[in-house]
C-alpha cells in the first residue's frame, strides 16, 4: 500500500510538473486540487488495472504510469480554451463554483472509497 502510494504521489507531481512548466498549462481550478484528484485517480486506477508489466520491488507499476498518463492527456484535451473575455470567465465561475466545488468533494470521497475497497 505504501508503494502505491509514493508511486502514485511521484507520478502525479511528475504529471502535474509537466502539465504547468513544461506543457504552460493553465488550470482553471488551482493546482493543488487537480494534484489530488491526478493522486487518487492514479492510486485508484492503478490498484484497479490488472497487473500487467515488470514487477518493481513487488509493484506492477505499468498501470499506474499509463493511467497517469492517460489522465494528462484528457485534462489537456477536455480543458477549455481561451475565447472568453475576463467578465464571462468571472460570470460563469460564480455560477458553478459551488456545484464544482460538491462534485470535487464528492469525486475525492468515491476514489477513496474505491482505494479502500480493494485493500480489504
């Protein structure tokens, strides 16, 4: 469990790491929440996939890579473009800020929920 965890928490601010200095990417919402939910998907994803690939101090860390990566791409495409003015930005940020901010919250409970199920 600890080896998924520091795989996952090494992947994750590689990914996000990439993402912000390498690609210039821009999130919308601040980083350190889109660090966590690349963790946890990542965690869940990874402890989820069939172990496939070399074995590394008894972890199969192939999954976790490809879901890290697979993630990195789909907040990359998935990610609104520019074409807004500032006021319709502010405008459409106060409207779903708080349904934004229950879905997060919901998102991080259901992935650790999932983490846990598949220890027991």
């Amino acid at each position: 469990m600890i080896g998924h965890l520091v795989l996952s928490l090494v992947l994750s601010g590689a990914a996000i790491g990439i993402l912000v200095r390498g690609l210039r990417f821009r999130p919308s919402t601040p980083v350190w929440s889109l660090f966590v939910i690349f963790l946890l998907v990542t965690w869940a994803g990874g402890v989820w996939a069939a172990p496939v690939g070399p074995s590394h101090l008894g972890i199969y860390w192939l999954p976790f890579v490809l879901i890290a990566i697979l993630l990195a791409v789909l907040v990359v495409v998935l990610a609104p473009r520019g074409g807004r003015s500032h006021g319709d930005e502010l405008a459409v940020e106060r409207e779903v800020e708080a349904e934004l901010g229950l879905f997060f919250w919901v998102l991080i409970g259901a992935l650790m929920v999932l983490i846990v199920a598949r220890y027991r």
